[in-house]
C-alpha cells in the first residue's frame, strides 16, 4: 500500500507541474499575442469551452473503464475460485 500513495503522491506532484507549464506557456502566448486575444474572446472562449467539455468527456470515460476492469477482475476471480485443482486424483 505504501508504494501506491507513494506513486499517487508522485502523479499529483507531476500533475501540478504540468498544470504550473500549461498556464506559464499560455501565459506567455497570451502577451505575445495580446491583439489576438483581446480581438476574438468569442472564439478563446469556445475554444476553452470545448477543452472543458472534452476533459469532462475523457473523465466520464476513464471512470468508466475503471468500473468495468474491477468487474471484469471480480468475474475472474471468482471463475477462478470455482476452477478445480490442477493436481491429479
């Protein structure tokens, strides 16, 4: 148990850090092309709608496989539990 927090732990560290690079590089195209933002917020916001509802999306499904291998796993072990031993009689 303590080698999974150890990597969860890790993964979040390495989250933050992706998350921290992101916003200092949108950040930085954000001044560099500060007429372009300013000049079409209808479509920056589109655009920040649709990375939302695709997150959402990956999300919904990364649950969802989730879901179905710990069913799948149970199916498994239980099949297994039921399979007669291998040692001859």
């Amino acid at each position: 148990m303590a080698i999974a927090t150890s990597s969860r732990s890790r993964a979040i560290r390495l989250a933050w850090l992706d998350a921290f690079t992101a916003g200092a590089g949108l950040g930085y195209l954000a001044h560099a092309y500060r007429e372009v933002v300013v000049a079409n917020p209808a479509v920056i916001g589109l655009v920040l709608l649709l990375v939302f509802a695709v997150a959402y999306l990956v999300r919904t499904v990364v649950r969802a496989l989730r879901r179905a291998n710990s069913r799948v796993d149970t199916i498994f072990a239980e099949e297994l539990g039921k399979k007669p031993s291998p040692r001859p009689r």
